[in-house]
C-alpha cells in the first residue's frame, strides 16, 4: 500500500518525462545555424560556447581517435541523453538545449578534455 500511495505521490509531483525531457535534445540533422565545435589534438576547440534557448551545437571529431560529449553539470545532469555516442573521425553528434544554464561537459575516456555551453 505504502508502494502504491508513493508511486500516486511521484507520478502528481513530477510531470511526464521529468526535468530532463526538454533540457537537451539530441538531433539527427544540424540546423545551418548550429554553432559548430571542431574535436581536434585531445581537445575541444572552443572552450565555451553561447547559444540562445533553442539554439544546436553540433561537434565533428577531427581528430585520429574517438571521442564523445558526455553532459557531467548542469540541466542535462543525470539525463539518460547526457552521455552521446562515441566519434570516430569525421563524424559529427548535434544538440539542441531547451534549457538555459551552463552544460559542463567532458569526453568520457578523455575526462581531462573539458568544455562548457552556456544557454541564454
């Protein structure tokens, strides 16, 4: 009974899909006017990068060996999307941010590769 009244309480407090379903949403096609972000030498090009609400990053891997962009702060915390799929060279992984805040992210197997969007 305590399961059931608990499960009653969650599903009025949090809205279907949770916090995460409009922090980021990752797209198949880049918008022309993604800001766009070169993964090249063990790094991130642009260290930090603007958009507005609604605004797409996209990052191409330039580099020899895979990388990802792994959400580690920020709105997109703990959203099962936060963690995009490996990179190998040449291939791009473009995101749409819902939510202003500052996203830090990382590459997951290169954590010392670190960068940040800000979303206004």
């Amino acid at each position: 009974m305590r399961t059931l009244l608990l499960a009653a309480a969650l599903s009025l407090a949090l809205p279907a899909g949770a916090a995460f379903a409009q922090a980021i949403t990752v797209v198949e096609q880049a918008p022309a006017d993604a800001v766009k972000v070169s993964i090249a030498s063990m790094a991130f090009a642009n260290e930090e990068v603007k958009v507005k609400k609604g605004g797409s990053v996209t990052w191409t891997n330039d580099d020899e060996i895979a990388h990802n962009v792994h959400f580690r702060n920020g709105p997109a915390k703990g959203d099962p999307k936060a963690q995009g799929k490996m990179l190998n060279k040449g291939e791009s992984y473009t995101v749409t941010f819902g939510e202003a805040g500052t996203y830090d992210y990382i590459c997951t197997p290169h954590p010392m590769m670190k960068a940040k969007v800000i979303v206004e």
